[in-house]
C-alpha cells in the first residue's frame, strides 16, 4: 500500500505519524525537527504536536541537541510481542540517572543486557561533548569485543560463554581479543577489578569504560558503559573510569527491588 491509499484508506493521524517514525528511524542518530517537516510533507503546526504527543508517551525522546530519536516505549511495547529483555520495562527509571551521567560527563552513556544469548543496548543517553558518539536502541553487540560485552561475558559460567561465542573470532581492529585464552584472561582481570576498558576493540576510534550493574540477588543484570573518542589523556581516561564505575552503581541503587 503506498502512502496516498494510506492516508485514503487508513486514519490520516496514524499515517502521519508513521511518517514521522519511518523518518526519525533513518537516522538514529537524531532527525532535526526541520528534517522530519521536510521528509514528511508535513505541516510544522503538526508535526510540532503530533511530536509532543509520541514524547508524552515516550515514543520518541528529544535529544538534548532538540533532534529526535525512536523512545524506549516502543521497546517496552516489543517486550510484549516476542520473547525481549526483561529490563525493558525498568527502562524508564534509569533514564535519569543515564541523562544527568551525560550531562556530568558530556560523553554518551549505554545500558546493555544479555538476552537470549545475544548482548543488546536497551538503554542509552547522548552526550553532550563535539564528538560524543550516538547509538542505536536494540542494537546487537558483538559478544568478544566492547566493555559493556566484556562486563557482562565476564559474569556468566563458562557453559554460557560456550553458547555464545562463535568459533571464529572475528577481528574488528588490531585490538580485537581473538583467541579464548585471551578472553578467558581478560574477563578473570575484569571480575577482579569490577569494571572493564574497551582500547579500540570494535572501533580504533572509539574506547570506553564500563561496569557492571547489580540486579537484585547480587548477580549483574546489566552494563554500563560510557564511550569517549581515542586520543584523550590520561586524566580524561581516569575520569570516565570513575564515572562509569560510580554511574552503575547508582543505577543499581535505583533499580534495586524493582527487577523481579
């Protein structure tokens, strides 16, 4: 069905706002609210209160750049669909904390959990800084490269890490962890210390610190991780560090009682 016999055919606030969504979706990194009125064909009148309306319900999320990105509700919304992440749900009472994490640090801060034997985001906040990195709800993370997959690979039993590694590490940059015994001696170092650095595992450009955040029975639920780009100084470094060892343990505070 094309977008006219939609709009004939179908209820013209849907349509529209499935405009929006289809537009805001192409970039993941934040549509600008001209971009979305210019894509769309929509009037900005309308576009201004539709958009009012998908935040209110958390459908989409104003960055702090005032573009605008797909929201967490539609997560929650998926979780009842197929088999999703139970942290979905718990989404909206981190987001603060992920917010003011940003907001302190300028760098972009993530949530990422293990679900059904894959690493996925569910949760994140952009930064502020000129070159902090966005990030796409629901993506999937490599399991053998990435602070946040290091935390949480970390922390299962070795039968569960058998699961999900493939046989082929593959090496994304030079820095890449390819062989087992790299990784089983990588993830005894992150257990004993609490927290993990990703030196340009994924991306020689793009490192990060992360750390685990504790669910209710002690076990890790998730990870946080904040990225920053190659190049900084060690003071910088240190500073993220603390930052993302003090930022999970806030979100554990605040989820604590609340994941079942």
């Amino acid at each position: 069905m094309d977008t006219e016999a939609g709009e004939a055919n179908g209820n013209p606030a849907i349509e529209r706002m499935m405009k929006i969504f289809a537009t805001i979706e192409r970039q993941p990194e934040g549509a600008p609210f001209r971009d979305i009125v210019e894509r769309t064909g929509i009037a900005r009148s309308t576009v201004y209160r539709l958009l009012n309306s998908l935040e209110s319900h958390r459908m989409v999320q104003q960055l702090p750049d005032g573009s605008y990105c797909l929201g967490a509700r539609l997560l929650e919304l998926a979780d009842n669909v197929t088999v999703a992440s139970r942290f979905f749900k718990f989404t909206r009472f981190i987001q603060p904390a992920l917010d003011r994490l940003a907001t302190i640090t300028g760098e972009t801060c993530k949530v990422s959990v293990i679900e059904r034997d894959a690493i996925i985001l569910v949760a994140g906040s952009t930064g502020r800084s000129l070159h902090a990195f966005s990030y796409t709800l629901g993506e999937l993370l490599p399991p053998h490269a990435g602070g946040a997959s290091k935390v949480l690979m970390a922390n299962l039993s070795e039968d569960q890490r058998d699961r999900m590694l493939p046989k082929q590490l593959v090496a994304f940059t030079p820095r890449t962890l390819t062989t087992r015994q790299e990784l089983e001696a990588e993830y005894a170092r992150v257990r004993a210390q609490g927290w993990s650095h990703d030196p340009g595992e994924y991306s020689l450009n793009v490192l990060s610190y992360a750390a685990p955040i504790g669910g209710p029975n002690g076990e890790v639920a998730a990870a946080l991780s904040i990225t920053f780009m190659a190049g900084a100084d060690d003071a910088y470094k240190e500073r993220i560090r603390q930052a993302a060892i003090s930022g999970a343990a806030d979100i554990s505070t605040t989820i604590a009682g609340k994941l079942p």
